[in-house]
C-alpha cells in the first residue's frame, strides 16, 4: 500500500510539473478545486492521468480516469435509473 501511494505521489507531482506555466487553465479557485478533485479521486481508486498537460488529454482517458466502476454495479430499474 505504502509502494502504491509514493508511485501515485510520483505521478501526480510529474502530472503537476508537466502544466506549463504561465496563464493558468482555470482561475486559481478552479484550479485548486481541480487539484484537490484529482487527487482526491486518483488516492481512492489507483488511477492516475498521464503526466501530459491536461488539454494533451483525450476524451478516453478522462472517461477511464474519472469513471466510477461502483456506479456501474448498481441495480437499474426498468427506465435505466439507478434504483
């Protein structure tokens, strides 16, 4: 577990390093609100984003970093909705 929290630790500080500086993506509130969004999703499930800025990203990593297996798990009823 230890082994695990330092590669994610690594990661995110490559991921964090690799945003180039100057204009920021968001204002500063968004862009804490974002960090603490990201760091907070990659510690509970294991993931992590590749150390590209986050406009190199594509739309099946987002979808693979941000989606939440457990959701899927859950029971629908006969509309689709989650019951």
């Amino acid at each position: 577990m230890v082994l695990e929290f330092v590669t994610l630790a690594v990661a995110l500080r490559a991921w964090h390093d690799s945003i180039p500086r100057g204009e920021p993506i968001w204002p500063p509130d968004d862009a804490e609100l974002a960090r603490s969004l990201y760091t907070t999703w990659a510690v509970r499930t294991g993931r992590a984003l590749r150390a590209v800025p986050v406009t190199e990203l594509t739309a099946d990593e987002l979808i693979g970093f941000w989606s939440d297996d457990q959701l899927e798990q859950q029971p629908r009823n006969d509309h689709g909705q989650l019951s």
